[in-house]
C-alpha cells in the first residue's frame, strides 16, 4: 500500500525490497504501520514478496526504511 522504497538484487536472484518509508510532513495512508524489509526469489516462476520477519528487541515501531544494500563475503 506504501511502496518500496528500495530494492537490492543478489547476483543468486534474491531480492531485498525495504518498504513503508514515511517523510516528516508528508501525509501517509497508514502512519502507524512500521516499515518492512521483503524478500523476493526472482528464480521462482511467480515470484511474490515475502515480509521478513524482524528479530525480537528491535524497534519496530521506529522503523523507517530508507534505502537497502547487501554485502556479500
């Protein structure tokens, strides 16, 4: 409903897309929802977004994904 904001592409196919990013000021269709990081496998033939689960402890309710990237070791 909010958009991607950003998106990062392995060079395995997957897919990291942050979403939900709120400007101050700027009115949003649902400024109480956390943003969210999915995940996309672009092998699959029907790839589809799949929300991330976020790790306990976190700050949810502050998160406000702006830009994504990956490092590969």
């Amino acid at each position: 409903e909010t958009g991607s904001e950003d998106i990062d592409i392995l060079p395995n196919g997957l897919a990291f897309i942050s979403s939900g990013l709120k400007y101050p000021g700027i009115k949003s269709p649902r400024p109480d929802k956390p943003g969210e990081i999915f995940l996309m496998d672009l092998n699959e033939d029907n790839p589809r977004a799949v929300e991330l689960r976020i790790s306990r402890g976190f700050d949810l309710a502050s998160f406000n994904p702006h830009g994504i990237s990956t490092y590969i070791d």
